[in-house]
C-alpha cells in the first residue's frame, strides 16, 4: 500500500514539474529559414518536364530532367 501512494506522489510531483517548465514549440527551437529565392526553370527537351536549371543535366543548349532522358535523346 505504502508504494502506491508513493508511486502516485511521485507521478503527481513529476506533473507539477513538467507543467511549470517553459513549453518550446518545434518551430520555436529551429532558427528560421531564410525564404528561397525563384529559380529559373527548364522544360526537358525529352518529356517536357519543368525542372529547376540548377538540377537540370545540360547537353549544350538541351535540357533534361535525368541522364536517361539525355542519353536516349541523344542517341
């Protein structure tokens, strides 16, 4: 008997202490992100796809969305 009523006062002390510490959201504790900036975007000369220039595979002035595109357009 006597370890319930310690068992419920330590789960009542453990309430108390967890509902007075300060609360931090998951968006609070990360830093903020700075906004992305506008990529310019390319349509892949094999399906047509809109992929960003920086991720495109360039074969001159070609775009493409992946290496199979590339190679089989190229072929």
């Amino acid at each position: 008997m006597k370890y319930l009523v310690l068992l419920i006062v330590l789960a009542v002390a453990v309430g108390i202490w967890r509902s007075r510490r300060p609360t931090i959201s998951g968006a609070a504790r990360a830093a903020p992100r700075a906004p992305l900036l506008p990529q310019d975007m390319v349509a892949c000369e094999h399906c047509g796809v809109h992929v960003p220039r920086a991720e495109a595979l360039m074969l001159g002035n070609h775009a493409y969305c992946s290496a199979e595109h590339r190679r089989q357009h190229s072929a």
